[in-house]
C-alpha cells in the first residue's frame, strides 16, 4: 500500500495535474502566439513609416528597374535603364515613359 502512495497512483490527481499542465502548455502557447503577431505588426509599422511615397508629375525624369535581370547573376550589370522623361501619369499610379531622344514610348 505504502509504494502506491510513493508512486502517486491516484488516477483523479494525476488527471487534475496532467490537464493542468496541458492547460499551462496551451497559455503560453497562446501568449507566444500574441508576442508574435505583436512583433510582426510593430517591425511592420516600423518599415512602413520608413518608405516614402513618390509622387511622380510628367515631365520627371524616372530610372526604369529591369527585373529581369536580377535572374543572372552578374555583379556588374546594372537593373536600371534610363533616365525617361514620364509623359502622363494616371491616378493610380501607372506612368506612360518617353525614351530622351523621345524615339520610344512605352
């Protein structure tokens, strides 16, 4: 009788500690969840306030990112082209470019 008080056999406690570890467990899984998507949201708010918005009037002249070269890697290439001289710009954004000598419109 004696070892199964040592051994602690008393199967309504060892459920009660064993749900309240299981309880324990899924609380900080939830707080390091919370920490989480609070330190996404803060570095996001973070970069965000870093970027600044351009505002590009025609007649700018804007450099052109070439994304298809960032697939070859060769350090010496430039991704940009240009400089363009931006002809018209619409309200969301899109800017119709003209090549300097103004042979190209794209």
């Amino acid at each position: 009788m004696w070892a199964l008080r040592k051994l602690n056999l008393d199967w309504a406690e060892a459920t009660n500690l064993r749900m309240m570890q299981l309880n324990e467990m899924e609380e900080f899984r939830f707080h390091a969840y919370e920490n989480a998507a609070m330190y996404k949201e803060r570095m996001k708010f973070v970069h965000d306030k870093k970027i600044l918005k351009r505002e590009f009037k025609s007649g700018d002249l804007v450099l052109l990112f070439n994304s298809r070269l960032k697939f070859f890697s060769s350090k010496l290439t430039s991704k940009w082209s240009g400089p363009f001289k931006g002809e018209s710009v619409s309200s969301y954004g899109a800017i119709e470019l003209e090549s300097e000598d103004g042979t190209r419109t794209f």
